[in-house]
C-alpha cells in the first residue's frame, strides 16, 4: 500500500465509494455512512502520469489497490455513486469487485443540465 488507510474508530462493514472521472483523472474516495473520508486513492498514487490516468486500465488498477485496503480495513459492502463522464468509470467498478467486496447499489450521480448555458450572441458581418 502506498499511502497509509486511516484506522476507523468503529468497525463497520459497510461504505460508501465515490468515483468521479473525468477526461483527466479517475478519483476514487471511500467514506463511512456518515461521509468520514476512510481511504482515496487516483491515478496519481499509483503512479501514472499524464494522459494515461483516465484509461480504463488506470480505472481497474486504482480500483484493485482500493479494494485491497478496503479488505484490510475490514469493509465488505459497498455503496457505489459514480460522477463524470470519464473512460475509466466501470472499469473501477470491476477493479473494486475483483477483491471481494459486495456492491449492494450503483448510482450514477453525473450533473446533467436540463436547459444550459445560454447561446452566444449572433455574429454580425
């Protein structure tokens, strides 16, 4: 493990993952039920530079080194909530579930505007 998982003070088998991806970085953030940041972890922990941080490959790396500390934490079900319209968002995903832990739901919480910015002004010649 690269950085050190913060000891929780109450064991609890149940959390909450944040995944926000975007086109730059895939960032994951493991919290309790009431939102106490556990462990992070993105493409940069890991070491990965540049671009290659919002591949899918990146995505199931980042999720695999989580799911690892998750289990030495002693988590075993996850909440899931998935913000960004990045590469590597199910990636992580399948990272996360090859260690072991059960994900009891997905929500997909990408902002989304329902009527937008407003257009630029016509162009006069």
């Amino acid at each position: 493990m690269l950085t050190k998982p913060k000891l929780l003070k109450k064991s609890s088998v149940i959390a909450i993952a944040t995944i926000s991806s975007s086109s730059n970085n895939i960032i994951i953030n493991i919290s309790d039920i009431s939102y106490n940041t556990i462990c992070t972890g993105s493409g940069g922990l890991l070491g990965i530079k540049g671009s290659k941080r919002s591949t899918s490959y990146a995505g199931q790396a980042i999720g695999l080194m989580i799911g690892k500390k998750l289990v030495v934490l002693g988590i075993r079900y996850l909440y899931i909530k998935i913000k960004g319209f990045g590469h590597g968002r199910y990636s992580s995903l399948k990272g996360l579930s090859l260690t072991g832990v059960k994900i009891l739901s997905i929500l997909d919480s990408t902002p989304i505007p329902f009527n937008g910015c407003k257009p630029s002004k016509k162009r006069r010649m």
